[in-house]
C-alpha cells in the first residue's frame, strides 16, 4: 500500500464526513438528525447543536482530515512492514 494514497483516502473520508456535518449545520438540519439518532437508541438527547460557525466548521475538516490522514498512512506503513516480514 502506498502510505500516502492511503492516508489521503482516510483523510479525504474524515473530512469530508465532517464538511457534510457541517453543512447539516448550515442549513440547519443537525439538530433534528442527531435528535432522531438518538431516539432510535432510545436516549433522551442532550446535547445541543450551536449556531453554524465558518472558522470552527473549516477547523473541524482540516483537525479531522488532519487526523484522519496520519491514521491511514501509520496503518499503511503498519501493514506494509507486517507484509514484510511475512515473506
């Protein structure tokens, strides 16, 4: 595995999943989503979604695509050393 494809694509994935949060926000659809998850699980919610904010929504993607990136280019390097030793 390329480390850097790898990470890119988990990057990629993280922060993408967290721009779409961010438009549920935006467009003020976030609220009602997390509140219906919740009563699917049978929890009363508790947490309360703030207005939308462009610097904390463009924090929010670059921290998770960020993290995102670093957990899939370790677990390509992980797996391409496993591999190996493995021959």
């Amino acid at each position: 595995m390329k480390e850097n494809k790898v990470g890119l694509i988990v990057g990629l994935f993280l922060g993408g999943w967290h721009a779409f949060w961010s438009l549920l926000i935006f467009i003020g659809l976030a609220q009602p989503l997390i509140d219906w998850i919740f009563w699917l699980h049978m929890i009363t919610p508790v947490y309360h979604v703030t207005g939308f904010n462009a610097t904390q929504a463009g924090l929010l993607i670059l921290v998770t695509f960020g993290i995102g990136y670093l957990a899939g280019y370790l677990f390509a390097m992980l797996w391409n050393s496993l591999q190996k030793k493995r021959r």
